[in-house]
C-alpha cells in the first residue's frame, strides 16, 4: 500500500473530532455540574414542567462559588469547565493512544515535529494555544485549510 502524499489531518476531519469531544466533554461537564448541584442540595426541580423554567430568573443553584441555572454560570464555574475540557486534552493528547476521543475516531494522532508522543506540558501548552486560535475570530484554525502540513496557530505554537 502507498504511502499516502500527504498524511496530515485535514481542516474537516479536525472538525469531526472537534465536534466528537466538544459534545462528549459538553455531556460530561454538565453532568457534573448538575451533580455537585444536587450534592449540595440547591437543584431545581428538573422533572418539573419545562414553563417553570422559561419563568426562572434568579440564580437557584450554588455549590460553593460554583453557581449554573440553565446557561447562567459563574467564573468559578466556567473555570471548572475549562480545566475539565484541558484535563481531557492533555492527558489524552500526552497518553499512548496520542489522541482525544474524537482524533481516535477519525484515526489521527498527535505528535510533536520530530513524530513523537508529546509531553503532558506540550499537551498544555497546545490546548492553551487553541485557547488563542479561538480568540482570533478562528483564523488559527482556518490556518489548517491553507498549510500543506494542516497546522494551525496552535500547532506553531505549541
């Protein structure tokens, strides 16, 4: 079998993987905001009909400096999200699979530029550097598209 020409993941199936973990990490961290909620005895009646909560405007729920009410959240909150969402791609990312949820899924690794697995601080700093290909109107992402080697600002960066 021929080596394929170009062996880089390409803008769309980076977007696939995108959109695996994003919605599995989505789940995840919502259930786990909804848990610590009930641990602390502050839930909303969730089974309760859905024109309770279209009439809802006060922050019901608190854990801690932790507070969520349907799309309402508070910077701890955002924090713990965040840190879960970097936890899930570092370590996955600088593990032996080389790769999120997502990546396996459409069977890409990552690797540093020699081919090499990446550190767990190289994991970081790329997940922190998609933190900026995010903040520039996602151009660093769109770099992909356009780069013979499909690397975008994060993948420079880190």
């Amino acid at each position: 079998m021929a080596m394929p020409s170009n062996p880089y993941v390409g803008f769309w199936r980076r977007t696939i993987a995108f959109m695996i973990d994003n919605t599995l990490m989505t789940m995840v961290m919502g259930i786990a905001l909804v848990a610590m909620q009930a641990f602390a005895g502050d839930v909303v009646p969730m089974f309760e009909s859905f024109r309770q909560f279209e009439t809802l405007d006060v922050a019901t729920s608190t854990f801690g400096p932790v507070r969520v009410v349907w799309g309402t959240t508070t910077p701890m909150a955002d924090a713990l999200v965040l840190a879960g969402f970097w936890l899930y791609s570092a370590v996955m990312e600088s593990s032996s699979r080389q790769a999120t949820i997502g990546k396996m899924t459409i069977g890409a690794v990552v690797t540093d530029t020699t081919g090499q697995r990446l550190s767990f601080g190289l994991a970081t700093g790329r997940f922190l550097a998609k933190l900026v290909s995010g903040l520039l109107f996602m151009l660093g992402f769109l770099m992909v598209a356009f780069s013979w080697k499909k690397r975008g600002l994060h993948d420079r960066l880190a």
